[in-house]
C-alpha cells in the first residue's frame, strides 16, 4: 500500500515538474522532446541486456518516469497511463525483491 502511494505522488510530482520544466525552459522544440525520448528508449534497451534483476527493474522505472515526462511533451494520455502503470508495477517488484533478499 505504501508503494502505491509513494508510486502516485511521484508521478504527480513528476507531472507538475514537467509542466514547469517547459514553461521555464520553454521546450517547444519537436527534436529537442524527441531526444528525450530516445533518452528513455535507450535506457529502457538497456535495462534489458542486464542479468541482475533488481538493476532491470530499477533502469526500467527510470527509463517510464523519462517516459511519462516524454508523455507529457507530446500530450499523449496512453502512453502517459501505461508508463505510470509499469511504475506501480516495477515499484511491487523491485519491494518484493527487497523483501526476498532481506529473508
């Protein structure tokens, strides 16, 4: 329950942060967003030639957070929702594995 919450309050921390990272930085530029994205599509490749999985799920989460800032800049809602479900789902794995290796 606890990762559910710290889950939804970064996301719409990171939601609001976006929003004024653009109006600051004015990011309007296509190439300069689509970099970004290819920020999150590189560490998202990435994550997945790792053999630890703890270091896959925490590279993923990074690589959705990076997503859903990409999601924002281009005002796409899908991608926006499915990213912030991958994080609730990284976030329940990576606590059980922690819980796992503790044991």
């Amino acid at each position: 329950m606890c990762i559910r919450k710290i889950s939804f309050f970064c996301i719409c921390s990171l939601y609001f942060i976006c929003i004024n990272f653009v109006s600051v930085f004015g990011i309007t530029n296509r190439y300069m967003v689509h970099i970004i994205g290819y920020i999150a599509l590189l560490l998202n490749t990435f994550s997945m030639t790792m053999k630890n999985l703890l270091y896959l799920r925490v590279v993923s989460l990074i690589a959705n957070l990076i997503y859903i800032f990409y999601g924002i800049l281009l005002g796409v809602p899908p991608m926006i929702v499915g990213c912030a479900l991958a994080i609730l789902i990284h976030s329940y794995r990576i606590f059980k594995l922690q819980k796992e290796k503790k044991q």
